[in-house]
C-alpha cells in the first residue's frame, strides 16, 4: 500500500499570490480599514490642529520676539485662548481624557504628562486676565500639536506593519457558487450564509469551511493537515475554507462562515503579535509609570523653588512648565512598541510573522537550533527518486507518465515532471482508481499503475518485484506498481527529498556558531542520510511523538534552544522550546503552538528570523537609551530654567521622531 507522508506543498499557499477574503466578518475584525481609518482620523487631527496652531506660532513670534502690539494684550490673550481651544480640547480630547484618567487611577502615562502640561498651560492665559502671570495658552496648542503629530507617525508606522502581515493572509477566495432556488449563481464570499449549498469545480479553493452533500474527489488540505498527497471526499467529508479541490465536483454545506473558520483563526493569531510584549517593554513601562509622578512631583518642587527665590508667578509657572513638556516620556513609551512593529512588519513581508514579541529578546540567546524532519528541511513533496528495472527505465517511465498526465495526483505529477517535455503517448479510457491508482489504454494495452491493492485487485502477480517494493518501502519511499496487460514493467520509487534551501540555511546556522540537530520518528539511516544531505551532524532518530518534546527539555539543561516544526506531533516540542518556529504550511495546531511562524514553509526563514531579532532587539536598545540620555540631560536643563516651553516642547516632540526614525531604519537592514 503507498505509504503516507507528512508532507507539505509550498508553492499552492504563496500568500503574494492570492486573495483575502471579502466577508464582511473579516472586515469587522481584522481587515485593513480599520487601520485606515485610524491612521486617517490622526491625520486629520493633525492637519486640524496645525491649522489652528500656525497662525498661533505666527502670531506669538510677531507680537512676543518682534515686540509689536498689535492689539491690547487682552484681547490678544483672549484670541490667543479661542483659537488654541480646537487644538486642546477638540483635537487633544482624547489625550486629555486619558492622561487625566490616570490622576484618578494612579496608573500614569504619557498621557498624563501631555495632559498636565498643556492644561496647565492653557489655564494659565485665563489666570493671565486677573493676574500678573504670564500667558501661555497659544503654547498649549503648540504642545498637542506636536504631540498629535507624533502620535500620528505613530499609528501611520503601527498601520503599515500590520498591513504588510495582511498581504501574507491573502489565502482565501473572493467569490462563491452557491445552489439558490436551483440555480447555480456566483456571489461574493460576504453573502454566503450557513447552510447554503456551495459548488467547488476541480482547482478551485474552497470558499468556506462546509460538509460534503455530493461528490466525490480529492482536495490538497496541505495548508491544515501537513500532508502534501491530497485528501480524498465523498458525502459526509469534512472540508476547510482556502484548500483547493483537485479532479471532481464537490457540492458543500457552508458550516462555518467569517471569524470561525480556520483563517480567520489564522489571522487572528497573527494579530496577537502586534499586542504583545518584549520582557525589556514591561521593565520599560513600569519605570515609566514611577517617572511620571516623579516627574509631577519634581514640576511642583521646581514652581515652589523658583517662586520661592524669585518672587516671580509668571517665571515659575513657565519653569514648572516646561519640566511637564520636556520630561514626558513619550520617546520612552515609543522606544519598544515602535521597532517590535517595524519589526515584524519587516519580517511579514519576508514571510516571517512573529507571534510572540517575547522571542525577539529570547532568540538572540538561543544556541541549539533542532529541526522536526518530513515537510520541514524535506520539500513533502513527492520527486522519483528511482526506476526500476533501470534497463527498462525510459519505456517505463514513458508509459507512466503518458497514462499519469491525465492525473492531478502529486504523485502522476511527479512522475511526469521527471519525464520532462518529451512526447507523451496517446491514452484512452483514462480513470482514477481513487485512493489506489489509475488505469488507461496505450495503443490497446491496458497499463495499470498503483499500488499493491490495486495490482491485487487485478490480479497482477508482484513475485519478481517484492524484494525491490519491500526494500524501496524500508527505505520510506512510495512505490508506484507499474504494469502492461497485467504484467508487471516495474516500479517507480517517490520520495520526499530535501528543500533547495534547506542546505544554506543549516549551513549558514553552523557558521554562525548555533548546534543543528535534527530530531525525527524515522529510522536512523534515513534520517542520517537526509541529515548529511543538508549538513546536520548531530540526529535524533526513532523518536516517538510525546517524546520530542522531553528530547528538547533534555537540550534546555545545555542552552536555550529553538525548535522548528510543522505538524501534530510537533505542537509539544514547539511549546517546549525556547523558541518555536512553525512552518506556516503545517497544520493549525503547530502554527499556534509557535512563537514565530514561517508563512512561505522554507528555511531560509529560520535564518532570516534570526537576524531579524537580533537587529529588532538592537534598535529596541538604542531606542530606549536615547529616550533615557535625553530626558536625563533635558530635565535638569528645564529646572534650571534654561529651556522656554516651546523650545522644550519642539525638543520633545524631536526625541519621539527620532525613535521613531531610528526603528524606521531598521526597514534598510539586510537579514
């Protein structure tokens, strides 16, 4: 009987080369308008509040730095509180309401040092009509704008990341054919409801996750099962939305529609990424959230210090101020979030979706990097490795790939693929034995060709050929039977063989000094002969499936190790690891259970993961050093009173560009 492989196609789920879904579930939950239109609602904050905001700068160059009255100044203090009004509180509403949120819950953020300041500074033009103090409300609209600008770049950067994941999801179809009041019509994916009946023609994707009613023929499912030989269904088979229907006509009953079905779920874990955090993120936000009381605490110690030397309300209150301005962390709160975002944006568009931000900062330490071995270093996908009798091999492959050009089977495929362009033979009275073979006539011969069921089936004696079939099946191979008016020509070996990349991947790891080891359930000789193939010393053969994940723990003792995997039995070993990689061809389970996942199936991502972190995690570094060395140098300048609040302001606003300039960099690095 053909042996099963856990294999894995490569090429039918290239996400470039697909569509995502239009349903409107998708679009409630996961779709790029929702990014648009947060990145648009910043834009026009921004746009709003320089309109206002330019006219204010202009304004207070030409009536303060210039000396020119203009008007009296308190009609100019009450223009100057009209027109910074949108700016604070129409414009910043948002961070006004969420900065001061925190002076309730004691949970302070940047927010609340933006809030502080620029309300501080706007009520200080009102007390300006009853007191001796200086006003500073048009230098409130110029701290929100600034900030608003920030936030704005921001989102835009947040915005472009995820965008750049979406482009890798684009797996599912964008119309379905679907039976209404017996008619077959062709709707788009967001009409189809549970239950309606779908018709899925040979090599198209299924639109939805639905339940076979009629039919019958083989569906590749590689993208959820890890299996490469395609599925066969009949009434009553269960089938998955994205996974494409090979040689017959199905009729399916939509089961699950939107959110539940398995991309969705995709999706949705992909999503996770953005959220999450690195271990330095959380140190990050809890000095964070001790610097900003401490912050408020130094502004009223500064105002009383200044006040109580000077005697001067106006000056303390704008040195208080300007110690608000210049020392919220804004570049702080952005130093993290901002390159984990380029970050993984970067590695979407190189197929590399990163789960958990937690493995930026682990892989960097890894030192053991174990490799799962069928559809993860193999390409599981079936080649003709041999012919046998090899006297025979061109009239033998010949006669095979004449007969399985007419099949859509990867096996036919390979067959004919090693056969190459040459003339086929004419065939006739072609049919797909399902699950066993095929048949047809060349020149009145019948040629059977399959597996051991069918040869006995027909009667076809295997007495010549059972030590080669026997030998070829030790070896892991599949064996295609094939035979002339019922005898036996020969048989053709298929076997998966190693990726192209497989082999400067490993290399590339043992050069930089990382252990690869492959870890596999196979028999030691071929497991080493794969693993000498690709470069790998170091084998762990005959494992069963619950113990890969204890073989892993064993690694753990010596160092923090990476494992990379793509099936059921991997899920274990992935969550084990310090690092899972899953290939994203494999099944749903070894995709959750990793921490990174490999969208385009090959190996080369492992490497590409890895640099890719390291660079993530260096300009995480740099970020939050320079964040710290500013406000560090900027603070006391504040208290001293050397900085004016608009020049600390513009300052302020500088340091988050930058960090966020410098994550951008990240986008130029070569990994």
């Amino acid at each position: 009987m053909i042996k099963k492989h856990e294999h894995h196609i490569e090429h039918v789920h290239d996400a470039s080369q697909s569509e995502i879904p239009e349903n409107p579930e998708y679009a409630h939950h996961h779709d790029t308008p929702i990014e648009n239109w947060e990145i648009t609602q910043w834009k026009r904050k921004v746009i709003g509040s320089w309109l206002f905001a330019v006219p204010i700068a202009i304004f207070m160059i030409i009536t303060r730095f210039f000396m020119m009255d203009i008007l009296p100044e308190n009609i100019m203090i009450i223009i100057l509180l009209i027109v910074s009004f949108p700016v604070v509180f129409i414009f910043g509403w948002t961070t006004i309401k969420g900065g001061m949120r925190g002076f309730f819950t004691f949970y302070f953020n940047m927010d609340s040092l933006i809030a502080l300041g620029t309300l501080v500074a706007y009520f200080t033009g009102i007390f300006s009509l009853f007191f001796e103090i200086q006003d500073y409300s048009g230098i409130s609209a110029m701290i929100m704008a600034f900030y608003i600008t920030g936030k704005y770049v921001e989102v835009k950067a947040r915005g472009r990341a995820s965008q750049e994941i979406r482009k890798l999801l684009k797996l599912g179809a964008k119309k379905a054919r679907v039976l209404r009041n017996g008619q077959e019509i062709e709707i788009s994916i967001e009409e189809v409801a549970v239950g309606d009946v779908m018709v899925i023609k040979p090599g198209e994707k299924i639109p939805t996750d639905g339940i076979v009613i009629k039919g019958e023929s083989a569906v590749n499912e590689s993208m959820i099962t890890g299996e490469s030989l395609p599925v066969d269904k009949k009434k009553g088979s269960n089938v998955t939305g994205a996974t494409i229907n090979q040689d017959g006509i199905l009729y399916v009953r939509a089961t699950k529609i939107g959110k539940d079905t398995f991309l969705s779920h995709i999706i949705q874990l992909v999503e996770e990424a953005q959220g999450s955090k690195v271990p330095i993120q959380v140190l990050a936000d809890k000095i964070t959230s001790i610097f900003v009381p401490a912050v408020l605490i130094l502004a009223v110690l500064t105002f009383g210090g200044w006040f109580y030397f000077t005697q001067n309300l106006s000056r303390a209150f704008s040195v208080a101020i300007s110690v608000l301005v210049i020392a919220c962390p804004c570049a702080l709160g952005l130093a993290t979030p901002t390159a984990l975002m380029v970050g993984s944006g970067m590695g979407a568009k190189r197929g590399i979706l990163i789960r958990k931000g937690e493995a930026i900062q682990t892989i960097r330490e890894v030192k053991f990097v174990v490799f799962d071995k069928t559809g993860t270093i193999t390409k599981g996908l079936p080649e003709v490795t041999n012919i046998y009798p090899e006297r025979m091999e061109s009239y033998i492959l010949e006669t095979a790939a004449s007969v399985e050009n007419l099949s859509e089977h990867p096996i036919a495929k390979a067959i004919v693929e090693k056969y190459g362009k040459r003339k086929l033979k004419s065939v006739k009275n072609f049919k797909i034995l399902r699950g066993r073979g095929v048949e047809g006539k060349i020149s009145n011969k019948k040629i059977t060709i399959g597996n051991r069921t069918l040869m006995n089936e027909e009667k076809i004696s295997l007495d010549k050929f059972e030590s080669i079939i026997n030998q070829f099946e030790r070896e892991g191979k599949t064996t295609m039977i094939v035979a002339e008016n019922k005898k036996v020509l020969g048989v053709i070996a298929v076997a998966d063989t190693p990726k192209e990349d497989s082999v400067k991947a490993i290399n590339a790891l043992n050069m930089q000094g990382y252990r690869t080891i492959m870890i596999t359930g196979d028999n030691e000789t071929t497991a080493r002969a794969i693993a000498k193939e690709v470069g790998i010393v170091e084998v762990i053969a005959n494992v069963l499936p619950e113990d890969k994940a204890r073989k892993i723990k064993e690694l753990q003792r010596k160092g923090m190790t990476a494992f990379v995997g793509d099936g059921i039995n991997d899920a274990p070993a992935l969550k084990q690891s310090n690092v899972g990689i899953a290939m994203g061809t494999g099944t749903d389970i070894a995709i959750e259970s990793g921490d990174i996942v490999l969208a385009r199936g090959n190996l080369r991502g492992v490497v590409a993961a890895i640099n890719l972190s390291k660079e993530t995690f260096k300009k995480i570094k740099q970020n939050l050093f320079w964040a710290f060395a500013y406000n560090m140098v900027a603070v006391p300048l504040a208290v001293a009173g050397v900085l004016h609040p608009v020049i600390a302001e513009i300052a302020m606003a500088l340091s988050s560009i930058t960090v966020v300039t410098n994550a951008n960099l990240l986008r130029k690095k070569k990994i």
